[in-house]
C-alpha cells in the first residue's frame, strides 16, 4: 500500500482528473486499500469541511442546468413587450438563469407574479439562458373540450365527438382563434354560460379535420374512455408539492447514476449505476444500484392524487402525446429524474457474482442527483467507439462497468431462458403538424437489453423482500399458456416442419429451442406469432403464482410508479416494511389488493387497446396517399370473413376480404386456422408469402382493405366467383377430407 497522498496533493489530482472524483477513484489513484481507506475518507471529510472540496455534484455534468419541465414565476414584460419569467426551484452556483416566454395566441395572458408550469429549451443569448413554453398556470384547471367546430355569424358552436356529452358549447368571436368550419377544435371552458344558455368556450387548439393524423389520439382518448382531464383538487395538490429534502434519507449525491431512456423521453423515472464488486470473497463480481423516483413520497394513501392516479392505472403514450397518470408537476418535474437536481428515490443495491447471480440486495431510501440524462443511442454509440461530449467523460467511470455487469447478467439470463420472441416493434415519427413521417421498426441496442435486465433484476429483488418481510403486495402475474393453446401451437409448429415435444411439464426452454430451430427460417415470423398467440395475458394481482414468460417465480413491478399503480403500490409495500415512514401501504389498502389489481389489469388492457387503434390509424393515413401500390406481406391471421396480412416495409396489417381471393370458394376451418379452395384445393395459412395491392386506407377507422396478387409466387385469377355471380359446386369430397394437418397443410415446398 503507498503511503497517504496528502490533502494538497488529494485536490490536485481532483483538480487533473475531474470525472474521477469519488472516493473509489481516488483510492484507486493512489493505491489505497483496507484500512487506510477509512484514514482518506477522514480526510476527504476534512477538507469538505474545510470548504476546499464540495460533494461531487459537478463530477460529471454542470449542475447549473434546469430540468426541462420547471415552475416559474413571471417577472414581468420588458421594453420590447417580451415577457420573462425565473425558476422557483434553483441548486446552481451561479444567478438565477433568466427565460424568455415564447408565447401563443392561444396562451392566457400572463402578469408579474404568476405561477406557471413551463416547458424549456437551453439557448445561447445575451439576455436570457432558456426559452420557455407555457404548459398551464399553476391554480388553474379549465374544462376541457374535444369536438368539432360550427362557425355562426358571430362566434359558433363546438359539437363534443363524446357520445355521451348531451350540450354543445358557445364560442364568442373572439375566442375561435381562427378555427373554420367543420374543423376539429380543442377548446377550455371560458367562463359561465352565454347565450341561450350554452356553457362559453375558448378553443386553444386547431385539429383541422377530424381524419387528419393530429386527431387520431385524441379521438382514441375519447373513443376509450381514457381520463385526460385532472380534477381541480388534484391539480391543486399536486401543485403544492415542493423538493424533498436530504431529511433521514442516504444521501446518494455523490453517486453518478445515469438515466438512460428514449431521446423523446417524456420523463425519467429510473437511474442506475454499476461497479466492480471489492470484496475479495466475489472475486469478477459487479455492484448494480437502481434508483426509482419516489413518487410515494408525494402521491400519499388516500389523498386527491391516489384517488385519480387509481382511477387512471397508468400512463397512455401515444406517438404525439402522453395521458399521465400524475399531473405534469410530478410526472414531468418532481418526479422525474432530471440531470443535476436532489430528487427523492427509492434505490436498491445488488450484488451479482461473476455470472450474473444475485447474492444479496438492500432497499435505501434516499435523495439522488443524476449527473447525466442520456439515451439509448448515444450511450450504445459511446460503448461502441464514438462518444460524444456528453458521454466521453462517462464512458470508463460509469458506462463500461454499466455494460461489464450486463455481460454477466446476460449469462445468467441464458441460464434462466426467459422466453425469447424475436417480434420488432413499430415506431410512428411525425412531422410538427402531425402527419407521419415514417413508419420504422424501433432497433434493438445492447442499451435496451442493458436497461432492461437491471430493471427485471430490481423487479425481482422487491418481489423477494416484500415477500421475506410477509408485506403484501402486488405481483405481476404470467400463467402458462393453456393446454388448448398449446395444442394449437404444436399443431402450428408440426405443419411448418417443427417440434413442440409433448408429455412434459412445459418450460419457457422448450419455446426457446422452438423458435431457435425456426429462426432464420421462412417459418420463423410464424412461428414468432403463433408462440405469442398462445400465451395468456399477464396481470396484476395478490397472489404469489410466478411469471412464466421471465421465468421467475417472484416478480412484481417496482420500476415506473411515474406511470403504473402497480409500481407505486410496491414502493408503498417497501416504505411499510422497512418502516420508512407513514406514507407506505395502509391496512385498509392490504383488503382491497385484489379489486386494485384487477382494475389496473383493465386499464393497461384499455391503454393498450388505445395505443395500438391510434396506430392502426396512423398507419391507414401514411398508406392511404399508396392506394394502388403493391406489397409484400406474410399472413398473420385466417377468419371466416377473410385473411390478415402483415405488411413487410411497414408492419400494418390489413385485411383480403374472402371476394379478394380469387373465383372459387374457400372453406374456413378454425382449428387448423386454414382456408382450403374448393376447386383447386390451394390452402391459404398462416405465415404465407402474399403480394397484394392496396385496395382502400381509411384514416378514420384505421382500416386498410387489400387485393390478393399471388401465394407463394402463385399468381391469383382475379374476378368474381363464378360467371353467373354465384358460388361454384362445392366438391364435398374435399371439404369431408380427413384433417390430416401435416398432409394437407401446405401447397408450397417446405425446407
């Protein structure tokens, strides 16, 4: 061991090596071990004492930053006639930054004194450090209004699109800020009724026509019944919610936990942080920390919050917007995990072996600062050679022990064999008006996998002390696919040329080899779908049945409470059993879990009903101007009315009605989920290469109607069923055929 480097020397070597200043670093540099760890840590005390070192707080990131959705206060209008507001919550070291207001005709106005919620951008200018746009002014809570808008000779009306609204709204003339006829208009409550005794309206934002993309989410809001407006007493309440203070909490300060999300993340609700594990008795072992927002901090048991957060379930993210489950000053700002701010968490330390294991983990409950909000791209760019300004000075201190643990949490996955679909999702990008941009497939980084796996991991481990502490709890519950499911998915696999074995207790390693055997196959998308298709749906719930898709017996959702109950009612499972404080799960709360999970299991399925039509519509839209156009899909579905198919270059599914298959007749047989032509005894499955063309895209409905071109390199005789329009003779000897599956379950030659 060397000898102690002395304080001068301590503060030069912070001073040289800024990005490397915890205690650990600096142990490190100076080849500190045992014992004398305890004599630097003393020493370091001193000189933060002294006022020489502060915490590192400026380790990785200037802290002097604002998060980007902040309260301010308005200052007021200069010369000019631009209004400036200043933040209400500021932890830098220099003045307080001055924003500049970048107003809308649509905005109140606002006056010197306001309290507003605003959304920022960094600038570079002489007078001002951000430019500010207003989200609400904190105390107010108009109505909200969705419908289209009539125009009258003064002013007009607004019909609601709600079907359960019985009143139209009055528009003064002043207030239809442009809005033309037959438009679809977002509009707030403007005051008491008007004339003939209509309630007043203000419209604060133009949708233009009701099929146009902007109005595609708010109609699914509508249309599903999904929650978009809070209360006035939780917006109240929420805006009376300020900083939490270090108080009893671990001061997590000094720790640079990263959060890693989407570069269109709405909000951060998790951070991690790994390194080497020191012990010497878990020799290549890793450390993993995961912090998550203590949103149980500020959303208390029974309060006007809970109360809405409850009714809601969760958060709805559509490709233009999000419906919340927590108004905007806790999902957007104080529970958020915003670079270089204190934020109140919920964090757990886990210790992994050198194969990904866990051994041990604890709760803390503490105060964090993240030094760095980044995203997936550039964190995998930085691991994979280019970093940038941003992630260089974190690339050796915080992003490669990051991916030195995950390289052994994927050893323990591969041990565990989760199930692995190979299914790629869809990403919907706009333009600023709202129309689709481009219809992609989401890429799947290593990042991804990384976040993932330390979020099932800190998942696992709250699942696991709630259980040793005998809290109860929520878990997220996966059953195993039923055994009439499963039949089908052997009959699938053994007609595309694959084993599922049978008389065995089934296990989510005998779909992995399923779908290992099939991939790189002409099979494998069916095969994907069919194994997705035979699962059940997972839920939430008291009981203590396992995940079968992870394949872990104790699971529970601790890692978004900004957006999910479920989470929350965790984080108030671990405040009660670590005895943390009174705001954890009451006794009253233990007798309703059940009611709890199964409402929140309803609102997921809604939000994800919604999700996917408000898709479906954007979809229609991107594909309604390609009417005409030829595609290649594979058939992802069979129906009595008709076959599905999934596009190749854009993933949308659409429909060939049964008169789009050609002349002859086709009969339907559900269990095979086969058609077979009665005159030629071509068979129509699932997994079949198609060329068709694009019949009709309907943006309204999300419809997209198509015309069958060939199966399998056959070419399809258009044209109607028979001469006379009527259906041909049906060979019945052919519709009586034995159901062999395997004989007849192809037209094509298989592999």
């Amino acid at each position: 061991m060397n000898k102690l480097p002395t304080k001068a020397e301590i503060l030069e070597w912070i001073e040289q090596n800024p990005t490397k200043a915890a205690k650990r670093d600096i142990a490190k540099a100076f080849g500190i071990k045992g014992a004398a760890r305890i004599d630097l840590k003393r020493m370091l005390k001193e000189l933060e004492a002294e006022g020489h070192l502060e915490k590192r707080k400026k380790s990785y990131s200037d802290p002097d930053r604002l998060p980007p959705v902040s309260v301010l206060v308005v200052t007021g209008v200069d010369g000019q006639g631009d209004l400036f507001a200043k933040p209400m919550e500021w932890q830098g070291a220099d003045d307080l930054p001055v924003v500049l207001m970048v107003t809308k005709p649509s905005d109140p106005a606002l006056g010197e004194g306001d309290r507003i919620l605003a959304r920022l951008t960094q600038v570079k200018a002489d007078d001002h450090a951000y430019e500010g746009r207003l989200i609400r002014r904190i105390g107010t809570n108009p109505k909200k209004v969705l419908g289209v808008f009539r125009k009258r000779t003064e002013g007009g009306r607004i019909v609601p699109i709600d079907k359960g609204a019985d009143r139209e709204w009055s528009v003064a003339d002043g207030d239809v800020n442009g809005a033309k006829d037959g438009e679809l208009v977002e509009a707030e409550q403007a005051g008491p009724k008007g004339r003939m005794g209509l309630p007043r309206a203000r419209i604060v934002n133009r949708l233009g026509d009701p099929s146009a993309p902007k109005a595609v989410s708010l109609i699914a809001i509508h249309q599903h019944g999904i929650p978009d407006d809070f209360p006035d007493d939780v917006i109240a309440e929420a805006d009376a919610k300020s900083p939490i203070d270090l108080g009893k909490r671990e001061d997590l300060r000094d720790m640079p936990l990263i959060t890693i999300d989407p570069s269109d993340a709405r909000d951060h609700d998790d951070a991690c942080y790994a390194h080497a594990d020191d012990d010497p008795k878990n020799e290549g072992g890793h450390v993993v920390w995961v912090a998550i927002a203590d949103v149980a901090a500020y959303v208390t048991p029974g309060s006007a919050l809970d109360r809405e957060a409850r009714k809601r379930g969760n958060s709805t993210y559509f490709p233009d917007r999000v419906v919340p489950m927590l108004p905007d000053r806790l999902s957007g700002d104080l529970c958020s995990l915003h670079e270089g701010v204190d934020r109140a968490c919920i964090a757990v330390r886990m210790v992994l072996d050198t194969n990904g294991a866990k051994i041990s983990h604890s709760f803390h409950r503490g105060l964090m600062r993240s030094p760095a909000s980044l995203h997936y791209e550039e964190v995998q760019d930085a691991i994979d050679g280019r970093p940038n300004d941003r992630t260089g000075p974190l690339l050796e201190p915080v992003l490669q022990p990051l991916y030195a643990a995950y390289a052994a949490l994927k050893k323990a996955r591969a041990q565990r064999q989760p199930l692995d679909l190979d299914l790629p999702e869809r990403r919907v990008e706009l333009d600023e008006d709202g129309t689709v941009k481009s219809i992609n497939f989401k890429d799947r980084l290593d990042a991804h996998r990384l976040i993932e796996e330390f979020m099932v991991l800190a998942n696992v481990a709250a699942a696991e002390t709630l259980l040793a502490k005998k809290t109860p709890l929520l878990f997220r519950i996966h059953e195993e696919p039923t055994q009439e499911k499963l039949e089908s998915l052997r009959e699938t696999a053994q007609a595309a040329g694959f084993n599922l074995a049978k008389g065995q207790v089934l296990q989510t390693s005998h779909l992995n080899k399923l779908l290992n055997d099939a991939a790189g196959t002409d099979e494998a998308e069916l095969i994907n779908l069919s194994t997705l298709r035979s699962m059940t749906q997972a839920y939430y719930g008291p009981a203590h049945i396992g995940h079968f898709g992870l394949a872990l017996r104790s699971y529970a959702h601790f890692t978004s409470p900004i957006r999910r109950y479920a989470d929350l009612i965790v984080h108030r499972a671990l405040v009660t059993a670590h005895g943390w404080g009174k705001d954890g799960l009451q006794p009253e709360d233990f007798d309703t879990l059940e009611q709890t999970g199964a409402h929140i299991s309803d609102t997921e399925r809604r939000s994800m009903i919604a999700e996917r039509d408000t898709t479906d519509r954007y979809l229609a839209a991107y594909l309604s101007e390609r009417v005409g156009n030829e595609f290649t899909g594979r058939i992802s579905g069979i129906a009595r009315f008709g076959v599905f198919v999934k596009l190749d270059e854009t993933g949308a599914d659409g429909l060939l009605p049964m008169r789009a298959l050609g002349r002859e007749y086709f009969h339907h047989d559900a269990e095979s989920q086969t058609l077979r032509g009665a005159d030629t005894g071509l068979i129509i499955s699932l997994g079949q290469h198609v060329k068709v063309r694009l019949a009709e895209a309907t943006p309204v409905t999300g419809g997209i109607l198509l015309e069958l071109l060939e199966i399998e390199d056959q070419k399809i005789s258009q044209g109607s069923r028979s001469p006379a329009g009527r259906s041909p003779r049906r060979k019945s000897a052919k519709a009586k055929q034995k159901k062999d599956k395997i004989k007849r379950k192809v037209s094509r030659t298989r592999r």
